[in-house]
C-alpha cells in the first residue's frame, strides 16, 4: 500500500481519537508512534530525539513561560479589574460607555497576557455582571466580553504569534510588528460598532448613572488613572517597542515583562503568598501543556512526513481552483473549522506545519502575511458559534440568569466584524506588511 494512504489514515486516526474526549496531546504522540512503527518498523525515530532537543533548547521559546507568567500575575492581582473600573468612569457618561471600556480594556490584556481564556474569564468575571446590574442588554454585554477577550489572540505579545514564528522560521519582531495594525483596527472596528449601536439603540447600552458618576470627582479619576492604568501602558510599550525596534531579544523582553509586572503587583500593595502561588502553579500549568503539545507534535510530524504526507497535502492544494487566492482561502476554511475542536496550540503545531511547504513553494506570498491570516482566522473560529472556545470559556463562568443562547447570540456581529476585518487583510496585505517594512523588518 502506497505510504500516502499510511499519511490519511494517520488524519483520520487523530481525529477519531480527539472526539472520545483524550486529551489531544497523548493522541498526537500515540497516532504518531504507531504509524511510524506500522511504516517503518520504528527507525523513522532514531532522528526524534535530535528533533525534541531541538525544541527545548530553543531560547526564543523561552519567552513562553515569561509572557504567561507576566499575563497571569496581571490577572491574579487585580491590575486589570482596576483598569476596567476607571476607564469604564472615564467613559462612563456615553451610552456604551461601559462597553467601550471593556474593548479598551480587552487591548491592553491582550497586550499583557496573549492568553485567550485567562482575559475571557477574566473579563466575564468583573465585568458581565455589572454590565447586566447597569441595565445592558445581556447579548451585548455577553458579545462585547468575548469580542475583547478574544483580542489576544492577535494583540502582540500573543502567544499564537510567538508560536507561529518558531513555527514559520519567522522574527518575533517582525509578527509583533505585522500584527499591531491589524489587532488595532479591529479593536477599532469593535469600537465603531458599539457606537453605532449607542446611537441607535441606547437604550441597550445605557450611561452609567449620572449619580453615580458625580461621586467620583475628576480629579480622582484622574490621579486614578495615573495609578491604575498608566504603569501597565508603559509596560506594554516597554516589551512591544524593544522587540519590535530589535533592542531586545523576544526572550530578554519577556523578562523585563515578568518582571514588570511583579514590580507592579508590589507597588499595588496586591502581593500576597497566595497571589504568587497561584500565579506560578497556573504559569506552569500552561506552560507544561504548551511545551508537551509542541514535544509531542515532532513525533507526529516525523511519522507524517515520513510517510510522505506533505506530497498528499500538495496534490489536495492542487485540486483547489483560483490559484493562490483559492488555496490561502482553502487553508484558512481547513483551519477555521479545526478552531471548533482544537485549541490553538494543537492547530499551530499539528495543522500548520502540513500546509507549510507548500505555501513556502509560493514564491510570490509573503509568509509574515500568511501568518497573521492564520492567527486571525483562528481568533475568528474562537468566537464563532456552537463551539468557539471562547464562547465555552464564558459560559463556564458566566453568573445565574445568563443562557448560552444569550452568549451565542451577541457573538454573531463580533463574528462577521472579525470576518470584514480578515478580509480587508486579504485583499490589502499592505495593513500587514507596512508597519514591519517601516521599522526595517
């Protein structure tokens, strides 16, 4: 039997294995191991111990652990509660003023943790309640939450980014760059909408209570902000610009980030034992699960390729009509709906390295492009009902009185803004390649 038939058995395997509920890391191990064995009696894998230490010996990956280790302690003190708060006061006498705040919010968590479902539960947790208390309509309080949460999957420093460029054989840099423009007009777009929706519909964003407003005087809201939200932007701006101007090495910027970002907790008078127990277990929870999916993917893909697997996705691309255009959309619809069943972490090691020697033979596309499409896309499947993982994080913590219907629901404009904006980035790359060709990249 032909060994490309060996390759589709393997897809069709993992999939199989992956809906009985096994965590998909053992089934990526497991079906690679075993096709390996059936193909070529287990040789295939005296190259896999090169391959894994080729992965944990990588510096750049080393920023994984920093980026979330900075992202959750972020989370776990408090910082961005407090953001929401002041900048919700600060916006509040709009109608949506609440709502803006929380897409404003959901930036700068995007931007400070790049973890999908830590800003998720965050932002459901303090802000979906006091959205419906102040009289929101809950499938807008519920799209907007979702809509910002899901922001850092394209937010630089998002991890999807830094996975991608180890991935692609990509600069950190340059994604971070490509990515800045894009993730800031969709945020703006979000923004648009809400406005549009005040407008029109004020009545389902309301302002926040001018009684409540007025006892909060100006000038405390001011010294607040100065408090509350400026330290966390310089943080930001302080990671971003030096990987983006390449003063910094992603990892060395991750560690002024963690590090940053324990100062900030100190300052705050927010650090407890507990605050930093828990920061750390989690920080080494996700970790643990990231490097694990990545370790165990190299025998997956050393199996696939042996089996000749990437002559198979070629000859499935070359079925494709509409020439470069037709495959790039072909791949981001295969992508989009393996967003429904997989995490990102699994779809960026598993799927993408398939598709990848057949975009490089593309002479004429540009990869960075590629793959801020990918991680667009695949923050599109996240928040696309029934089974956007987005929507399945909320509706884990979401309060009493809130249905999944609600949440389905106020997904949907969110879904086709994300839709227009991926768009837009298709048909003009330069909203992706002009920022990293400005600073040099």
């Amino acid at each position: 039997m032909p060994l490309e038939y060996y390759a589709l058995a393997m897809i069709v395997a993992f999939f199989v294995l992956v809906m009985t509920g096994i965590p998909v890391g053992f089934v990526v191990a497991f079906v690679g191991f075993v096709f390996g064995f059936i193909g070529f009696d287990g040789w295939l894998f005296e190259l896999l111990p090169s391959r894994i230490y080729g992965v944990v010996s990588n510096y750049t990956l080393l920023a994984i652990p920093l980026f979330v280790f900075m992202g959750v302690m972020l989370e776990r003190s408090k910082i961005a509660e407090r953001m929401l708060d002041v900048i919700g006061h600060m916006c509040g006498g709009l109608p949506g003023g609440m709502a803006l705040a929380v897409i404003i919010v959901g930036v700068l968590l995007g931007a400070a943790t790049g973890i999908v479902g830590a800003a998720i539960v965050t932002l459901t947790l303090m802000a979906l309640p006091t959205l419906v208390r102040r009289g929101y309509k809950k499938t807008v309080a519920c799209g907007t939450i979702c809509a910002a949460g899901t922001l850092g999957q394209i937010i630089p420093p998002s991890l999807v980014l830094l996975v991608l460029a180890d991935i692609m054989n990509l600069s950190v840099g340059s994604l971070f760059a490509a990515a800045l423009v894009p993730g800031l007009l969709l945020a703006g777009m979000y923004l648009a909408y809400l406005l549009v929706l005040a407008f029109f519909f004020s009545a389902d964003v309301p302002a926040i209570d001018e009684q409540e407003r007025a006892a909060v005087s100006k000038l405390a809201l001011c010294k607040d902000f100065g408090k509350v939200v400026v330290p966390p932007l310089l943080l930001i701006f302080a990671v971003l610009g030096s990987i983006i101007g390449g003063v910094a090495a992603p990892t060395e910027a991750a560690s002024v980030g963690a590090v940053g970002a324990l100062l900030l907790t100190i300052i705050s008078g927010r650090m407890t034992f507990a605050v930093l127990s828990e920061t750390v277990k989690t920080s080494l929870r996700i970790s643990c699960m990231i490097f694990f999916v990545l370790i165990a993917s190299q025998v997956f893909a050393l199996a696939f390729r042996g089996l000749d697997g990437e002559f198979l996705i070629e000859a499935m691309f070359e079925w494709v009509p509409g020439g470069m255009y037709g495959t790039l959309i072909f791949m981001l619809l295969l992508i989009f709906f393996l967003g429904f069943f997989l995490e990102w972490i699994q779809i960026s090691y598993i799927a993408v390295p398939l598709f990848l020697p057949f975009l490089a033979s593309q002479g004429d596309m540009s990869m960075v492009w590629v793959a801020i499409l990918i991680a667009m896309n695949l923050q599109t499947s996240f928040l696309t009902p029934p089974f956007g993982w987005s929507l399945l994080f909320m509706r884990g913590v979401a309060p009493p009185g809130i249905t999944t219907g609600d949440i389905y629901r106020g997904a949907v404009p969110f879904v086709l803004i994300q839709i227009l904006a991926l768009a837009l980035i298709i048909v003009f790359p330069n909203v992706v390649l002009w920022l990293p060709a400005v600073v040099g990249w």
